[in-house]
C-alpha cells in the first residue's frame, strides 16, 4: 500500500488525507497542518502567505484548500504520506 501512496500527486494526497480526516472528524490533523503550513510556504517561497497565515483564520481556512496544490503540496508530502498510511488509507 505504501508504494501505491507514493506514487499519488501531491495534490492526490492532499485531497485523500482532507478527506479522510474530514469523515472522521480529526481536528488533530487539521491543527498540525495548520502548524506546519507557514513553514512549507516559506519552502516553496511564498512567506505572504505564510505572515498571513500566523495572524488571520480566514488565512487559515483557505490554505487548506490551497496545501494541496503546487510547492506547498510538495513540502506537505511526507505529512499526507505519514498521515494516509497511519490510517492505512488506500487510494
């Protein structure tokens, strides 16, 4: 299952892990996303983002949807990865 994972997008990712997380109604996930989400902007070399990020919930709210796409899907990929298999979501 590992290597059936691995070899989804990013954005593919992205969209299982919110999904899955959603159904289940883990706020867990979601709070370590929004943790960790300043940091991989700042990767992927969008620190407006990020500064909006810390000061706003709105910014917040819409950067979920936006972590599933581009660098910042990217920088996201091993926290998806670790999250999917944790649950042993297949794709």
């Amino acid at each position: 299952m590992t290597d059936a994972l691995e070899g989804l997008s990013s954005e593919k990712l992205h969209d299982l892990a919110v999904h899955y997380a959603l159904r289940h109604v883990d706020v867990k996930f979601f709070w370590g996303l929004l943790k960790i989400l300043p940091a991989a902007e700042v990767v992927a070399d969008e620190p407006e983002q990020a500064d909006l990020d810390v000061f706003t919930l709105r910014g917040h709210l819409d950067d979920i949807t936006d972590s599933g796409r581009g660098e910042v899907a990217e920088g996201l990929r091993p926290y998806y990865l670790e999250y999917l298999q944790k649950h042993e979501v297949k794709p």
